[in-house]
C-alpha cells in the first residue's frame, strides 16, 4: 500500500534554470516523509505510517533520532512551480534489522491530466538510539505497523 | 586524475539536528561542481576541467544546458559546523554519448587529523542545446579535455 | 481588509537551533506574497489581491517583473516545527507610484491557543518592465483592485 | 574600525530571476557575522571581533546563545553569480544593555572595477542566557573588546 501526500512547493524551490532545483528535491522527499511518519503533540497520529508504537519522531529529546544513510534519486522531468501540491507517493520497501528504505515517486498535482511522473526515488534510514547513538532494532511493534506499507523497491531505469 | 575543491560550509547548512543537513549536501556537490567546471567572465579558464573548449557555462545565454538526471549519495559520517573548507575530491566516473557521470569524495577539511570520509556521491549529467532542448554529443575537444580526470568510478558500499 | 494567507512550514526550515531561521522567515513572507498575488496557469484568479489585471505574474515571459528594495522583520518570538500551518496577515501600508509596501503579521495556526504573533514584517516592492529594465506606474486598474487591502502599515515595536 | 569579510557565493543563491535571492542575503550576513565573531575549536580566536572573552558561540553548549529580534535590508542592486566571495563590510551600530546592532554594507568582491554596493543591512542581537533563556548584560570584556568596532550605524536611504 502506498501513501500519496500531498506536498506544496514554493517559488524559492526553483533555481536560475526555473525549475525545481535537484538539491531541494531532498527537501521535498524529506518534508513528505516526515508527514508521513508525523506524531501530533499530544501524541495522537494523523498522516501517519501505521500507529502512535511506530512513528517517527524528529522532536528534540525524542529516544531514537533517524539518519539518512543513502539516497538515490532519478530526475525524470523538470518541475515547474505550480499552485497544487505534488502527489508524492511513499512507501517502504525494504526493511532491514536496523533500516528501511522509504521509496518515492513524485507525480505532477493530483488531477492534473496528463499525469507526470517527475522524479524517483529512495531513501535508506537507519534508527538510532538517541543515549547510546548507536543503531537500534526495529521493534515488533514498529514491523507490524509498518508492513502494511511494504512493496517492491521503486524501480529505477538504471541501479 | 582528481580535482580537490575546497568547499566552505555556512551555519545554515545545518539542520536541526545540528549536522549539515542531507539535502543540502547536494548543494555542495553541486558548488564544488561548479567551481571545478567554471569559466571566468572574460572567457579564462580556472580551477576548471580542461580548456575552455571544454567547460560547462551555467551564465543566461550558454548554448548548452546541463540536466541533472540521476545522483547518489552515501552519507558516511554527520559532517560538523567547522570554519575550513571541506576537501570535496571529484572526477569523472563515466562518459558516455552525451552523458557523463561525476563522482564526489567528501572529506575533512586539508590538514585535519584524521581524515574523515563523510560522503561519496554521483551525479549522472546530460548535456542539453539550450535552443533544441535535445540532448547533444560530447564534442571531441571536451572528450579530449575531460579524459585526464577518467577515473573509476566511485565505489559505493551498496550500489 | 487583511487577507489570511496559511503558509505550512518545513522541517528544512529550522536551523541548529531547532527553531524557524530567520532568512527563511522572508523565505516564507515570499511564499504568502506569492499566494496572495497569484494568477493561474489559465489566466484565471485564486487567492488574489483583486482581478485578473492587478496581479503580479513572477512566471518567465511576464511583463512586469517586482524588484524587492527593502525589508524589514521583527522577530517576537521563536517558531518551532508544527504540522499546521502559519496564519500570514497580509495587506497593502503604502502605494506609491510604482511601488507598494506589503505588510505581514505571521501568527500560529489558526485555533492554536493562546494565538502567538511571531513576527511583523513589511517589504518594498517596486514594479519593473520586464523589456526596459525600468520602474513603471501601477496602472489605474491595479490601484482600484488593490485599495481594498490598503491599512495602515505594520506598527514596528521600534522603527 | 570596520571588519571586511570576504563571503563567497553559491549557485543555489539565485532564485528564478537569475540574481542572489532577497531572503537568501540573510543567510550571507549571517555568515559573515559567524565568521567576525568566529571561535576556533581549540579555543583560539581568528577573525574576531575582539579578544576570545568577547566572541559569541554559536555551538551546541554554549552558554549564551543569541537571538535574532529585529532586520533591517535595503537591496541597492541586484547581485549576479560570480566567483570572487562578495566583500561584506560589518562594524557595530549601537550597543545596549543585553544587544547590539550589527550593521552591514554589501560590496562586489574586492578589486572588481567599478566597486558597487549591493546591500546595506542592519541586524539587532540580544545575548541570552542558554540556560536561564532570558537576556543577558554585556560584560564589561566584551564591551572592551567590541569597542574599536563601534560606529555610527548604518545610513538607510530611508528609514
């Protein structure tokens, strides 16, 4: 199953060529997955990948901080700025001991015609306990919230 | 044959979790990039990759374009605030028709002890004619001025 | 009259300080101008201050491009991350002959308690002819369309 | 006395108009104002305004942290990309009980014929206690040291 969230652009996203700069793709890739792995403060979870046991949480004092260990990312079309917001679609495929790949596939505003895949791509977090600032397991909880997402890897034209 | 490009940090480039934030290496790859490509104002050549016949003009008006089509970044390390430049390593990894792929070492900064590896990257870029829009051939005198920095490409842990 | 520009923040947007940095603050005004100001592709208004002939078109081939001369921002309190998105008032202090200043009060999410104002702010925006590189009058039809957002300007704590 | 402190561009700078984008000047005067004040890892001071008592730190565990409360730009000039870093001149405007003004003007990078002004800006810091997060008085060494920095603040064409 994938989430499509939805994830506006600004006009600074744009570079002197006047499209979506590649940099700031990440920014955007990142953006959609914290909303997809979003916690409110009161604890309660909209948006969210699975239940309030396996989201992430990217607020200081929380346990477990995430790093980015590798990103790939295959630019397909030039994004204009537009209004409507990407449809970002964002689902994990792969999930390691410690790891799992957020997988993405960045499509032109919903409903606009014809549809535009724009970028593709992933990215590898490893979970790491915020005392010890080592890896740490993915608990059973964290897995069973999180399969539902589970797919194939994105595939990319060349990898 | 490498390029070493000397790449100052800002404070902004860090996020907050106090380390320079994972899209924003990007934009570093993409400066040192630059910098290793760039042609003066008055037509001479510095720092660059070859002759003059042979440099990537990013100005309003170049006849070429350059398309980012793919990148891939290994983050090894969290890269710290630090006031020298970091030694950003780059070279060629592949040359295709008219394509080419260059690969990226992220160090500490020259001098610092011990050298740390905090990132490896590519980035696959296609020459475009800025008036077809098409994709055009390497010409003989960029492959020939480019063909020193050849190197393997770069050898990511997972890839 | 004010408009209510809701303007969602980004985690990129917190600097190592874990709050709201204060350059992407004007990253944001921008943004909440744009929205105010906006035309559609298909030349039909949403959001915008006035008709279709007052607005002001930041896309490539517009007539007019806006120069910004001067800003000014008080920040009051700091902005933490927050899923919701920022309430920018936006309206017009001043119009001059080819200019105008913006005026912002940036506050929390609408029904966030208690509402916090976090930063006044103003720019200057000077309208340019996009061919003679030149300031030029804002039109009768602009004025009209814009008096309705015309108050006083942003009361500066200090200024 | 006024400090000159040598700011290189990036790229990434210019937004869609091709020119240094307004809100990303800020993240260049602050850069500039980290490297005046700037503190070495070992202690020792380079750059600074002032002996190592009177340098603010900008690191995670610094005793005082500082806070942004009020910005001041006039954009003279729009600023293209070059490759020579920019040459900010930067002194102190005023100082209070617990802020000081830091005062900017913008100039094209050193030996560039004619020499222009780009930008003149003035930022207002207020010393916080980290641990207390209330403002802080200015010692009396800092103030010794801050000193030969003080000068008339800068002259807005209107403000």
């Amino acid at each position: 199953m994938r989430l499509h969230v939805p994830t506006p652009l600004r006009w600074s996203d744009l570079d002197a060529y006047g499209h979506v700069n590649n940099a700031r793709m990440l920014s955007l890739l990142e953006e959609a997955r914290i909303q997809a792995f979003w916690v409110n403060d009161d604890g309660s979870v909209e948006h969210a990948v699975g239940a309030s046991t396996a989201v992430l949480d990217a607020t200081p004092g929380a346990t477990t901080v995430t790093l980015i260990a590798r990103q790939e990312v295959e630019y397909l079309a030039p994004i204009p700025y537009q209004r409507l917001p990407l449809d970002i679609e964002l689902w994990i495929g792969h999930m390691g001991g410690a790891s799992l790949d957020v997988c993405y596939e960045v499509y032109s505003p919903l409903g606009a015609e014809p549809r535009t895949l724009y970028t593709r791509a992933s990215t590898t977090i490893v979970l790491v306990d915020a005392a010890s600032e080592r890896p740490r397991r993915i608990t059973d909880d964290e897995r069973a919230a999180w399969e539902p997402y589970l797919e194939a890897p994105v595939a990319f034209r060349r990898g």
